[in-house]
C-alpha cells in the first residue's frame, strides 16, 4: 500500500500503475504480497497508463522464482488522478481480456484503482468472478482484497 500510493502520489497528475502480486488462498481469497511498478518505458498520460511489458515480465518472474513459484500474477493497479475508483467502461473490458486470456495464468483477476489525488487517494478494487449473458457489465463484484504489510 505505501509502495503503490508512493507511485501514484510521483505521478501525479498522470497515471500510473503495475501489477499486483501474490497468492490465491486455501478459501479462494486472493491474497496481495507485494506489487510491481510501472516500468521505466511506460507512457504516463492523465487519462490513460500504458505499462512496460518488458520490465513487468521480468520482474514478474523474478519474483515468481524468488518465491517458488508461490507468488504470481493476481490482477494490475492503476490509478485516476483526479477521479473516482470506480473501473471505466475501458478498465472493465481489460479485466474481461485478461481473464480470457490464458497465458495471464487466471481466470479471477484483480484489478485495484486509486482515485483521487488532490491530497488523498482512495482505494477500489473488483475481483473478476465471471460474465452473465446480456449482464456484461453488471458482473464485477467487489469481493476480497487483502493487503499484507510487512
Ligand atoms: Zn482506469
């Protein structure tokens, strides 16, 4: 959490965002370790955050080997300077990508924005839990994100 507002409160006004790194727990919670940042040939714009892949991949599986294999992709972070938490109709589609998308390695992913920026930022985060016909937006449901301090 401190990482990620420290990234969020440097970008500022633009921005910016990574992954999120961690577990899926014996009860199905997903449980968020650590985080990965933007990477340093991402585009930071005030309406849109386009992450280094490079940088992303590699961080990824150095903490993936760093952790056994335990630690994996969860979901990204983001952030929206200036607005509100909640996902754009944009976010919602990404989120939909990624859980299709085989390689990401979940069918559950996560996605956490911060909003705000003006002194504070404030916390959302939905978890992909799958898609209803004809329901397609009404299907993000806000369900758990843990996020441990060390
Ligand atoms: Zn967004």
């Amino acid at each position: 959490m401190h990482l990620m507002l420290e990234l969020a409160s440097g970008r500022n006004p633009y921005e910016t965002g990574g992954m999120l790194i961690g577990y899926e727990a014996d009860n199905g919670d997903a449980v968020v370790t650590s985080l990965i940042g933007p990477g340093p040939r991402a585009k930071h714009t005030r309406f849109g955050f386009y992450p280094d892949p490079e940088y992303q991949q590699a961080e990824l599986e150095t903490h993936f080997h760093a952790t056994n294999g335990r630690e994996t992709y969860l979901g990204d972070w983001h952030t929206h300077p200036l607005s509100n938490s909640n996902l754009s109709r944009m976010d919602k589609k990404t989120l939909a990508r990624i859980a299709k998308t085989t390689t990401s390695g979940t069918k559950n992913p996560l996605m956490a924005i911060l909003g705000g920026g003006s002194g504070t930022w404030e916390l959302g985060a939905v978890r992909f839990l799958g898609v209803k016909r004809g329901l397609f937006f009404d299907d993000y449901r806000l369900r758990s994100l843990i996020v441990e301090t060390f």
